[in-house]
C-alpha cells in the first residue's frame, strides 16, 4: 500500500529543496527521519516535516507500522513564483523571483 503526503508552496526554490528530497529517497522510512534530523539545512526541516505527516497518514489512516515502510519516492517540483522588482541603472528595473515549491512524499510497504 502507498501512502503520500504534500507539503505545498514552501518558501524555498525546489532546486535546494531536491537536494534533501534525492537523499532520503529510496531509504526506511525511519532511517530518512533519522538523517533529516541531524542536517543542519532548512530544506531538511521541511522534508522532515512532510515524511512525519506521510508516517501519521500511514499508521492513522491505514494502520501500517513505520518500520515497514520505505520512501518509494521524494520529489520537490516548483511552485508558484512571486515576482518583485528592484531599481537598477538608468532608471530601469531588475526581477527578483521570489520562488516556491512542493514536496511530495510517498511510502510504501513493499520491499
């Protein structure tokens, strides 16, 4: 059985955000916790805070035990970007993007 869990429009670019996601995927669900523990990253933090949300989804909704389960996949895609717009030379101005993204966990109980 698969279990998913979606953090959306967090304020962070998914480039950084992937980082943390490819690290975690593929291992027990408790061992990714363990790692997102321990890293000092604020991408970290809401990685971990969507894999707690995918364990409470599995064991409450589903009544599966978080030692059997595995992170099947961890994505971060782009969310919605949030344009701003600093003075340049010569009365001109320069784009600031202020980007999001989402991050999609799934567990599942097969080896």
């Amino acid at each position: 059985m698969e279990v998913i869990a979606t953090t959306r429009n967090v304020r962070m670019s998914a480039q950084k955000m992937r980082e943390m996601t490819r690290q975690v995927q593929g291992m027990k669900a408790l061992d990714a916790q363990a790692v997102l523990a321990v890293v000092p990253r604020k991408s970290a933090r809401a990685v971990a805070k969507t894999l707690k949300s995918a364990l409470a989804n599995a064991e409450n909704n589903h009544g599966l035990k978080p030692e059997a389960l595995r992170v099947k996949e961890a994505v971060a895609g782009a969310g919605t970007t949030i344009r701003r717009f600093t003075p340049k030379a010569r009365g001109s101005a320069g784009p600031i993007l202020k980007r999001s993204c989402h991050i999609r966990i799934v567990l599942s109980d097969q080896a």
